[in-house]
C-alpha cells in the first residue's frame, strides 16, 4: 500500500457518503473492498469519522449566507480544515486509540450488535421468517467452503442463497433484540447500521441486493405477523429499505450499507437481506452471502 493508493480510496469514500460515485467509481470502490483487507478495515473507521462529522455539524451553528451545490464533493485534499483533520487521523493508520477519541468527542457511542461470517458449518438456521431470537432464519443455507470460483469475503466460510421460483429474492432474516436498552435521555437518538457482503454465483447477470429494516414495539410473534401479512409500513414503528442495482459486467463481492433511526419503545429490529435478478424473465440464480456486520449507534446530546 502507498500514499496514493491511500489517497485514492478516501476519493472515493467521500463520494460513495455524498452518493456522487460514478458506476465506474462504485465499481472500482468495490473491487477494492473485496481485494483489500486494509482498505476494508478503513471503510468501517471512515464511516465512523463520517458519523462524528456529522453530529458536530448538526449541533453548530447555521450560517446565514445560503450555500453554493456542486454536482460532486470536492476531493479530501480539498476538505474544509476539520474534515481534512479527521481524514489525516485515519491517512496516519492511527486506528483505535485517535479514531475512537475523534469519535468520543462528537458524542457518539458505537455498540457492535452482531459480527457474523458464517464460520459454523453447523449454525442453527431456520426457515421462513423468524419465529424466535438472534438466530437466522429465511431461505439461506448451512454455510459452506468456497464454491467453483467464489470464495468467501471473509474467513473460510459463506452462505448461500439459493433461487426461490415464485418470489423476485431470496432472503436471510435475523431479529435483534433492543428491549434491554436504557431509555433514551434528552437528546439522545439512536441509529442501527448494518453492512453486508453479497455476490452472485453466475457471471454475467444483472444482480438486485437488498437491505430492509424495520423497527417493532411488539414481541416476536406480533412483529412476524406484521411482516408476513404486509403491514410493516402501516404497523411498524420504521421501516427502511435499500436496493442497489449491481451492472452485469460486475465481479466479486459488492458491499452494501443501509442505516435507519431507532425509534423510542423499540423492542425489536428485524433485518432482511434479500439477493435476485433484476429481469424478471431471465432464469433465477443462486447468490451468496457473508460478513455481516450490525451497529447501534447512539447519539449523546451535544455539550454544552
């Protein structure tokens, strides 16, 4: 790794945040992430200087000259001072003790959920939508070795979801319990975040992924209900989702990233990941699935 490899990838994680990838861009931030463990481990600490940037803007001051739009972000080089210093907190390696005191000081507590890359071959996994707790449930299969030319993003194991004839996606579910929370203080929020890792098994196809959250007050078998009957947008405290349109000329692994506030009484999250094809009359394939990574992220009030 060099300085200008180290540069080029923080290009392209300011514009993947402001949502200004070109579909060469975005194509070439995912190869990078699938063949780099080093530019993996800095997306992750970007996203949380990202998350500090943004709670220190939100609690100062609004100017009152009106501000100019740009069709795309200026490159880090181009930072305004505060985000050039955070970029060169992270541009010098300085992973744990730096990075999570930049993040401390823009009042944010991070709590991983659920770090999972499917390494137990002999993981419980149940079918359909969720009936239960933190176990994964859905269409997905026991985790598996590489397969003919894909191996797994991360470790030595992945799953897979196989073609389901009558729906447009195959899914992966979990509920992650929230219930034993504290409450919310006075300006405090909460956001959950979650990354996943999907990749097709047949080259050349025009793939959909997906990441749905949604947030309930209910207990596992009212929120199921919610779920299968349709009503998660009329019942569920939130629900979010988000799709991404993967080219066919598009190899390996592609890395997706959805977030979603956490309302107060939250008891439950469900997460759905869901993979397909985007042509409903081309034949239905299999995809895979590995290194899930699921985030609490709270907000503190700012200081005073």
């Amino acid at each position: 790794m060099n300085m200008d490899q180290k540069k080029r990838w923080f290009e392209l994680f300011t514009l993947h945040g402001a949502d200004a990838l070109t579909p060469d861009e975005h194509a070439e931030l995912q190869a990078i992430l699938r063949r780099d463990a080093a530019a993996r481990r800095l997306w992750f600490v970007h996203q949380d200087v990202e998350m500090g940037l943004r709670a220190h803007l939100a609690a100062a001051p609004v100017a009152s000259a009106p501000l100019k739009s740009a069709r795309k972000p200026a490159y880090w080089l181009q930072w305004r001072p505060l985000t050039a210093a955070a970029a060169g907190i992270v541009f010098g390696m300085l992973y744990t003790s730096v990075v999570f005191g930049f993040v401390t000081q823009r009042q944010l507590r991070i709590q991983t959920l659920l770090t999972e890359g499917f390494e137990d071959a002999e993981m419980i996994h149940d079918r359909g939508v969720p009936s239960r707790m933190e176990v994964w449930s859905g269409d997905l299969q026991a985790p598996q070795d590489a397969e003919g030319d894909v191996k797994p993003a991360e470790g030595r194991r992945m799953v897979t979801l196989p073609p389901v004839e009558k729906r447009d996606f195959s899914y992966a579910f979990r509920f992650v319990d929230v219930s034993a929370l504290p409450p919310l203080s006075a300006g405090q929020t909460r956001e959950i975040e979650v990354t996943a890792q999907f990749h097709g098994a047949m080259p050349g196809v025009h793939e959909r992924f997906q990441i749905r959250l949604a947030a309930f007050a209910d207990d596992v078998a009212g929120a199921r209900e919610i779920w299968v009957r349709n009503h998660v947008d009329e019942l569920a405290l939130l629900h979010v989702a988000k799709t991404v349109r993967v080219p066919s000329s598009t190899a390996g692994w592609t890395t997706l990233r959805s977030t979603m506030d956490v309302p107060a009484g939250t008891r439950l999250l469900l997460v759905s990941l869901a993979a397909g094809v985007v042509d409903a009359d081309a034949a239905k394939t299999a995809h895979y699935l590995d290194d899930v990574q699921i985030r609490l992220i709270t907000h503190e009030a700012p200081l005073p």
